[in-house]
C-alpha cells in the first residue's frame, strides 16, 4: 500500500517551525535535531559576539541622524564616540570568541596579551616592573598598569579582527534571519526554510576566522619571550643578591667568628706554653674543638652553595643523601636519569630540598616520596608527602619564587594540595635550557 502524497509549500508559502522541526526528526531522528539546535545556538551566539560592535556603530549613527539634522558638525561626538567603544569592547570580544572556541572545538586560542610581571625589588632599591626601573612600587605599579593595558601589541590585532568578524557574524546569523522569514509573513518560506536548516554550517567561518586573526603573530610571541627573559634576569639579580647576604651572614656569624676565636686562643696558649703548660694544653684542645667545628660549618656552607656529592655522583645520589639527612621518612625511587647540564641539576635539587623543606615546616608531614624519571630531553621529579595540604601559591610567596626560578630553565611546576592532603609537587626541567 502507498503512501499519500504529501503536500509541498510553494514559494509563497511559509513553513511552520512544528513542520520543519518535523523534518529534522525524519531526515536525521534524534542525533539531527541534536545537531540542528546546537547550530542553530551556536550560530546565534557567534553573530550576537561578531555583530556587537557594528550594533554599536549602528546605534550612534541613529542617535546622530536624530541629532545632528542639517548640521554635519553635530555628527563628531556620536562618530567619536563610537570609535572609543570599538577600542573598549575590542578585547572583550575577542575574549568572548576565544571562549566559544573553546567550548566548542576544545581549541585555547593564546590570547598573546602582556601579562603583569611581579614588581621586584633590586639590592639598588629601585623596582623592577617587568618594563622599567622606578624609584618605587607605587609608580611601578601605576607604569605597569598603563603599559599591559594600552600599549599591548595585541590591541591593534583585536581592531584587526573585531573589523574582519562582521562578515563572519553575517554568514552566522542567517539562520537567525530565516527564523525570522518563517515567524513573520514574508513569503520567502522555502528560501527561509534552508537558511534555517543552514545552521550547522554557518557558526563554522566564524570559528575559522577567529583561529585566523586572534592568534599571536610570531612578532608578538618573541616580544613575549624578550619579556619573560627580561623579568627572568631581574629575578635571578635578586637571588643572587640575597645569596650573596647569605654567605657573608653565614661566614661572618660562623666560620669567621670561630676562626678569630682560635687564633686568639693559639696566641694565648703560645705565651703560656712555658710559664703554665697545663693550661696552653686546656686552650690547645679547645682550639683542635673550634678548628672541627669551623670545618663543619664550612663544609655546610659549602654544601648549600653546590653540594660536593651532586657534581660527583650525580642528581639520584644527591637527592637520596637528602633524603638521609631529612627529618621525614623519604622514600626515593629514581630511574637511570640523563646527565644535564650543572645549573639545571643544581636548580632541581635545590628544588627538591625547598619542597622537603615546606613539608617538615608547614605542612607537618611524617612520610614523604621523591620519584625522579628522565627521557634524554627532560627531567622530571614529583614529590609527595602525607601532610595537612592547602598550600597555595601567593605572589611573593616561596612556591612562587620556586617557580621563577625554575622557570629560568624553562622549568614547570605544577602543585595539586587539596585541603587535609596530601600535597603533590612536579618538577619537569629540560636538560638543555634555552
């Protein structure tokens, strides 16, 4: 038995939405519709973000055609001012496309944008905020300001692409003007009907133009890379410095403090060694006591500049003499690890101390692992302890200053520490730093 035929609408005719929704069942069953509703949402969304900025040239040009009249001079504030909204609601278009990229293909788009640098401190007493010096924080924080907001290169690639997307908005909202044919009697119902069943095609220039033109332009990637090298190198003069302070402390309060000691003690004993022996062999043996306990303290010092057993046996060794002398019961599991270069073994072990450190001191731990594994191009260390957790990075804070120092060798650090624990630190530095 045969089917009836089924009535089609003319030209003039105008689908309903129950009809096409229809359609949709019959030509795709769930997963179709699924899909037409996603375009069609996604289209809406797209044109709504690309049209933003033309919808605002539009309303001032209406408010100037209602106010200027005859006289064309009345027609610059409404032109000037719809120029400052351009450069003002530039970036928060362009961050509203990347977000819907995102979530809709999964891709980040980089946004390229200056981020602040931490203002630093020089031994000098000037500041660094990541552009110029300043006599102090509040005008380097002021300049700062002024700098990443207005003086970005990526302002005029905003421009670029709030100019170029208008086009990609009028592909996207065809749909939406088709629903609109439908709705109201315009007598295009077929043509209406395909721009409407257009939509889980027409929110794909959009995305394609906004991968094109909002991007980082190579030009703004190196500049972002002089930045970050800069900033790197005013760190390291503030680790320096303060290393520095730290030796002529240690030596001055300790090892410099018992070697005046003993030669004052050896001078006494030598005059007294012929009138009263037994008390030049009393300030001898207190001598021979000082004598050791200089070596030790120097041998400490030494081994807080660049442990001995680190350029001898290796990083492995090193971590797990560490591991000895920690209060924590460390746990050590390491594979055969690549040589790196000297600075970037000394930088993860020093690391691999300051996290062990932060958990005796913070987070009141009692066990702790250190696995360290390497493939030939990086080196990567994840240390775990048994602590109360909650650590949070803070600007300023240790975990920062560890991760600027480990990003000096392109270094990462990742820090997962749920409240009540446990904490998990990992640590991947390549072997060669750029």
């Amino acid at each position: 038995m045969g089917y009836p035929a089924r009535p089609t609408a003319g030209w003039g005719q105008a689908h309903s939405c129950a009809d096409l929704g229809g359609e949709c069942l019959r030509l795709g069953h769930s997963e179709g519709m699924k899909q037409f509703v996603s375009g069609f949402a996604r289209s809406a969304a797209a044109a709504g973000v690309a049209l933003l900025i033309p919808a605002v040239w539009a309303a001032f040009a209406a408010l100037g055609i209602w106010w200027a009249g005859s006289n064309p001079w009345v027609w610059i504030p409404p032109v000037l001012w719809a120029c400052i909204s351009t450069v003002l609601l530039a970036r928060l278009v362009c961050r509203m496309t990347r977000g819907l990229v995102a979530r809709w293909t999964g891709t980040e788009i980089p946004d390229g944008y200056w981020k602040p640098a931490p203002l630093v401190q020089l031994s000098t007493g000037y500041w660094w905020n990541g552009f110029t010096y300043t006599k102090n924080r509040r005008q380097s924080l002021q300049e700062q300001e002024l700098r990443v907001r207005w003086f970005d290169p990526a302002n005029w690639r905003d421009l670029r692409f709030v100019l170029v997307a208008p086009v990609a908005g009028l592909v996207a909202a065809i749909p939406v003007l088709g629903l609109a044919a439908l709705v109201l009697p315009t007598g295009v119902g077929r043509v209406a009907g395909v721009a409407v069943l257009a939509s889980p095609y027409t929110w794909r220039p959009f995305v394609a133009v906004a991968r094109r033109f909002l991007r980082p332009s190579r030009a703004m990637a190196l500049a972002e890379r002089v930045d970050e090298l800069t900033a790197q190198r005013a760190d390291m003069t503030v680790v320096q410095a303060a290393e520095l302070r730290r030796i002529e402390r240690d030596l001055h309060d300790g090892a410099q403090a018992r070697l005046v000691s003993l030669g004052l003690s050896l001078a006494t004993a030598e005059k007294l060694l012929e009138t009263d022996p037994g008390r030049a062999r009393a300030l001898l043996a207190a001598a021979r006591g000082d004598a050791a306990a200089s070596i030790g303290e120097l041998r400490e010092l030494v081994q807080g500049i660049s442990p001995p057993v680190l350029g001898e046996r290796g990083l492995v060794d090193a971590v797990r003499l560490l591991a000895l002398d920690s209060p924590l019961d460390v746990a050590v599991r390491a594979d055969e690890l690549p040589r790196p270069e000297a600075p970037v073994d000394a930088a993860v072990y020093f690391a691999v101390a300051e996290i062990l450190t932060n958990a005796v001191k913070h987070a009141r731990a009692s066990r702790a692992t250190v696995a360290l594994a390497g493939d030939g191009a990086e080196i990567a260390v994840v240390v775990e302890d048994d602590g109360r957790g909650g650590a949070v990075e803070r600007p300023g804070g240790g975990l920062d200053g560890l991760r600027r120092r480990l990003a000096v060798f392109d270094g990462t650090l990742e820090i997962d520490s749920p409240a009540g624990g446990p904490t998990r630190v990992r640590i991947a530095v390549p072997c060669v730093s750029s």
